[in-house]
C-alpha cells in the first residue's frame, strides 16, 4: 500500500510523458497521436533487405538493388521506416543520453523477425571506433543487442566485432562512397572465431541506409565461417 502511494506521489510530481513530444502519457512510451505517426514496415517486402514493396508479389521478389548487387547478407529485418518522427527519437537515442529508448526499440525488432528467432544462435552488434565509443559513452547497437537478448533469451557476442580503423560518418556520403569508407575497417578478434563459426548470427543496428556497414560486417562473420548473418535494424531509410 504505501510503495502505490509512493509511486502515486511520483508519477504526480514528475508524470509520464510522451519520448517524441513530451506530452503527459498514462504509459512511459509515446502518446496516442505520436504513435498514430510511426510508419511500420509490412509485408510484402524484398526477400532480401526487407525494402517495402507498394504491390502485392510473391515472397522471393527482389527489389532493383539486390538483383543489381545482391548483398552478402541473409536477410535484413527493419521495424520502421526512416523519417522525420523516427529520426528524432533515434537522435535522442544516440546523441542525448536517451538509452531509455533501447527498450521500446528493440520490441518493435523483435515484433518484426519473430519468423526468424528460432533460427538465431548469437546477437551481434556493429562496433563504433573506440574513440567514437569514449566521446558517446555508450555504443547504442550494443544496447539494443542487450535488450533483444532480454526479450529473446538469445545470447549476445559484445565484441565479437571490432572497428579498428576510424572512418568518416557515413551520414553524407554517396553510396558507392559508403562503400569504400568501411571496407577493412573491421576485424573479429581470435577469442570470438571459434564462437561463430557455423552460427547464424543476427547482426544488430541502429539505422538501415545503403546497407554498406552491415554489409561489411557480414562479409567479415561469413569470411570467420558464420553459417548465416541476418539483419536488425530500428529504421530503413526508403530511397524513392
């Protein structure tokens, strides 16, 4: 009775209120009108980087990039896609301390491949440059890899990837420059080969744009003998 009181007290003092725009909430999430805005990504899909196709097809269509370059990955799993609304929590998520956000995140990828967990041995994350990592504090892909693993019960591999060469963001870069700007920049440390070798791994990050970083990572934990690499992201960027 007196922790209801207490929490009672609490929630009047300092109330819920919506991430996105900070109105009061009954639940710590996002309000009704906010949530109305988030754009889900749903079937039918590339059978490969899960672009969202505005037409009926059949499961195993490709979308123009794939049968152009069709990436080294397995399949890429992303709860939503890339705009306004979600880039601002996903700022928030990464720049402002907000690590809060790795819980309702990683529901939303889980929802999106619970076709796929079955199939998982490891979650991996993609590694930041370790002074990128010291400025940040935190490596927001590792803290959605811990939360998938709550909800999951999937172990995570926190280095089983490292970035050894520091890069230029890939904000805005073309394409075929986001290509060259992560090639070799990653390795797997001895420790992990062993770990990985014959495993489906499900790659875990934040944001889907060209794919290029993921892409990597998956050819390095194939190169290792990882059996399959799948993809999880919060967001895909939908180019038109």
């Amino acid at each position: 009775m007196q922790l209801q009181i207490f929490e009672s007290l609490i929630n009047f003092i300092f109330p819920q209120r919506c991430l996105s725009c900070r109105t009061i909430t009954q639940d710590y999430g996002l309000c009704s009108s906010c949530w109305l805005k988030i754009n889900f990504i749903t079937k039918p899909c590339c059978a490969i980087c899960g672009f969202p196709f505005a037409f009926e097809t059949n499961s195993e269509a490709l979308c123009g990039n794939c049968l152009k370059l069709p990436p080294i990955f397995d399949y890429a799993y992303s709860a939503v896609k890339y705009d306004d609304n979600i880039s601002k929590l996903i700022h928030q998520f990464k720049f402002n301390d907000q690590i809060h956000l790795a819980k309702i995140f990683a529901k939303w990828m889980v929802n999106v491949m619970s076709d796929v967990i079955y199939d998982i041995d490891y979650l991996v994350p993609v590694p930041l440059y370790k002074y990128r990592l010291l400025a940040r504090k935190y490596n927001q892909s590792a803290l959605l890899t811990l939360e998938i693993s709550k909800i999951t019960k999937i172990p995570s591999l926190q280095r089983a990837i490292t970035k050894v060469i520091k890069t230029e963001s890939q904000t805005e870069l073309s394409k075929i420059a986001r290509l060259e700007n992560v090639k070799n920049c990653y390795k797997i440390p001895s420790a992990a080969t062993q770990i990985i070798l014959s495993k489906n791994i499900l790659l875990v990050d934040d944001v889907f744009t060209t794919g290029a970083t993921v892409n990597e990572c998956a050819k390095l934990l194939k190169s290792h003998g990882a059996r399959k690499v799948y993809i999880a992201t919060i967001a895909k960027t939908i180019f038109s």
